[in-house]
C-alpha cells in the first residue's frame, strides 16, 4: 500500500499525533494516520512511505512501530 503524504517519517508510526506543517486539519490528519497505522499492523499488509529515506518498504509490528522489510526478516 502506498501512502504518499499521510505519513512523513518513520517515527510517526509510534506517534501519530506529532504534526507536519502541511496538515492543514491537523485533528484530521492524526485519524488518518491512526486508521493508516492499523491497517498496515494486519498480517500480510505492507506500506511504501516515499518519504521514509532507506526505510521505505515496510510494515508495521506488534508494538506499534515501523519494520523495515528484508529479506532475512521475512524467512527468504
């Protein structure tokens, strides 16, 4: 799943609350990024964050925080 803008930074995945300048309804933006994050922790589900540096393809664990994919975490 791509998803672009609704989430600019790795660690936004552990804090959906904390803000870019370019949410323009910020109470909005923070439900999005909820509903995104908990879609992305179901199994099987990865995300494509364009604006996660080197992090880009991933999924999101049972603790709530962003998982990098590599080929030696997914048994491969």
């Amino acid at each position: 799943m791509a998803f672009g803008d609704a989430l600019h930074s790795p660690v936004q995945v552990a804090h959906p609350e904390w803000e870019v300048i370019l949410d323009t309804d910020r109470d909005e933006a923070e439900r999005s990024r909820r509903r995104l994050i908990d879609h992305l922790a179901r199994d099987g589900v990865y995300g494509f964050g364009v604006h996660f540096a080197d992090q880009q393809l991933g999924t999101v664990d049972g603790s709530g925080r962003w998982r990098p994919w590599s080929d030696a975490a997914d048994g491969r």
